[in-house]
C-alpha cells in the first residue's frame, strides 16, 4: 500500500470515528474519539485479513 493510501485511508478512518462519536454525544451517550478510532481501524484490521485470506 502507498502511502498516499495509507493516508487516505486513515483519514477516512478518522471521519468515521468523529461522526459515531457525534452521533453518540446526539444520543447523550458517553464516547470517546480515541476508543471510536480503534474500533474503526480494528475492523478495518478484521476486514483486510479475510480479504488476504
């Protein structure tokens, strides 16, 4: 993967955990930006893994 990739990827990583941690703060729910981006990238992890496969 080129690192043109890796940054688009990851930036949209990014994205996606800003807004379910702003659809969480919405809903009066407790969220975290940080643990929202981890579970982003590990089922992005989970995904490229079974695409290899």
């Amino acid at each position: 993967m080129t690192d043109i990739q890796k940054e688009v990827k990851n930036a949209g990583q990014n994205l996606e955990a800003k807004a379910e941690t702003a659809k969480d703060h919405a809903e009066g729910k407790p969220s975290s930006e940080t643990l929202n981006k981890a579970k982003v990238k590990g089922e992005d992890i989970v995904q490229d893994v079974k695409r290899d496969l």
